[in-house]
C-alpha cells in the first residue's frame, strides 16, 4: 500500500507516541492526550494494537461521544497504523473541527475474515478506551467501510444495544441476518452508484429489508462513483450533528 504524505506524517506522530520518551536518567516527558494516539490490547495471549484519536479540546470533566470506525481490505494487518490512513481517519485529518468524537480505530488482521469473526478486539478496544477516556455510552456510533461496511451491519446487528447509531458505507450482507436485529436504529448509508468492488445492490437489498420491517433508514447512492463512496459520504456536511442528535 502506498502511504499517502499526510498519512506518512501520522505514522510519525504516532511513532513518537508509540516510542520511549527522554534519554536514560532524564525526566520523561508526559505522554500525549489528544491526538491519534496508539494503544492495544491483550486478547488472551496475544496483543492487538490500536488507534484513538482524541479531540485537542478533550475534557475529563466531560462525557465524550464515541465513534468506532471498521477499515476495510487495503488495511488489514498488525503495524496498528494503517487503518487511520482512508476514511473517517482521513476526514478528521482534513477538518478536526468537524468531528468532536473520542474515536476507536481497531486493525483487522486477516483480510480473508470478518470483522465479525474479530468481534472481540472491536469491542475490547471500545471498552478500553471507555476505561481510559471519559466517554458516554449513550452516544456510541459505529461506521466502517467496505469489509467494514460488512462489519458495520454485521457487528451492528450482533450488539444493538450498544450503538445509538450505524453508518455503514459501501458496505454488503445478509438482509435477513441483518433488518430484524438493527431494524430499530437510526441509519445513514452510502454506496457509490459505479461500485464495481461491491456493487450498489448489496445496500439497496439490505435498506428494502430494513424498510420492510418498518424501519426508515436513510440511503445516499452517488451517481458515479466506484468503490470510494468514503470521502464523499465523510464530508457529507451534517454527518456528524447527524449522529450527536442520536442517543440511546
């Protein structure tokens, strides 16, 4: 994959998180608080690293919304880093100021599985970072692209109750897993119209199965676009007071 300079530049930032501070028998320096900071978890015997980005106006005193964001294919690994690179990571880089979110960005291993079959680092990542920030589980949102669009319905569908609400873009799946279990929550979808990775029918048959069981999900195809429905549906302008209005 080739790093974009912007996303070279968070591999360094993150990099210096990630690194010892200050030379031996020198004061060491305060680890950052905000920003993309790098953490893991351990998962019985191994360790999966991850990614929070914390807003520079963070306050403790405070209980933040959080996003979790699932990567699709092109990042799956375990440098912990790469997922931060495309989509929403990407949109925060471009405008901070937008998205005034705690958000957790958990890395796939294993292109060739689910995110669902990784069920557990996503929600250990969630609630470790709930453990170190100060969060509010009524405003806990979950998007992902692609493979993590797939994650979005299918780890949406497995934990209703912990999302205020589901954002899932050019994403697939079974409708009939899927509606019955997340028919009740408040959805934003997006697929491009050219899509010729996952075509724009794997949405539209899960949004009329949703709508079938009553639900009234919003749907926005974009004429023309292939595979990367992601930047255009992050910059979508009321994205997130879109969200900030949903709570459980």
């Amino acid at each position: 994959m080739n790093f974009s300079p912007l996303l070279v530049t968070l591999l360094g930032s993150l990099a210096l998180v990630a690194a010892p501070l200050g030379r031996t028998g020198s004061p060491q320096e305060p680890a950052p608080t905000t920003g993309f900071l790098d953490r893991q978890i351990r998962l019985g015997e191994q360790d999966f690293r991850f990614v929070v980005y914390v807003p520079p106006s963070y306050d403790p005193a405070d209980r933040w919304p959080v996003i979790m964001f699932l990567h699709g294919r092109g990042e799956c690994g375990t440098d912990g880093l790469k997922q931060v690179g495309q989509g929403l990571g990407r949109a925060i880089m471009n405008d901070r100021a937008r998205w005034p979110f705690i958000v957790v960005f958990p890395q796939k291993p294993d292109p060739e599985k689910t995110w669902l079959d990784y069920d557990a680092i996503v929600m250990g990542s969630l609630k470790e970072t709930e453990r170190e920030f100060s969060t509010d589980p009524a405003r806990t949102y979950l998007t992902g692209l692609s493979q993590g669009g797939l994650g979005t319905w299918e780890i949406g569908a497995a934990h209703p109750q912990r999302w205020a609400a589901l954002v899932p873009i050019c994403g697939f799946g079974d409708p009939d897993a899927i509606a019955p279990r997340v028919k009740d929550l408040p959805i934003r979808c997006y697929h491009g119209g050219a899509d010729n990775v996952v075509g724009p029918e794997q949405s539209r048959r899960i949004i009329e199965a949703l709508k079938a069981h009553g639900a009234q999900p919003a749907y926005t195809e974009f004429e023309g676009v292939n595979h990367n429905s992601w930047d255009r549906a992050y910059a979508e302008p009321d994205l997130p007071a879109w969200l900030l209005s949903h709570h459980k």
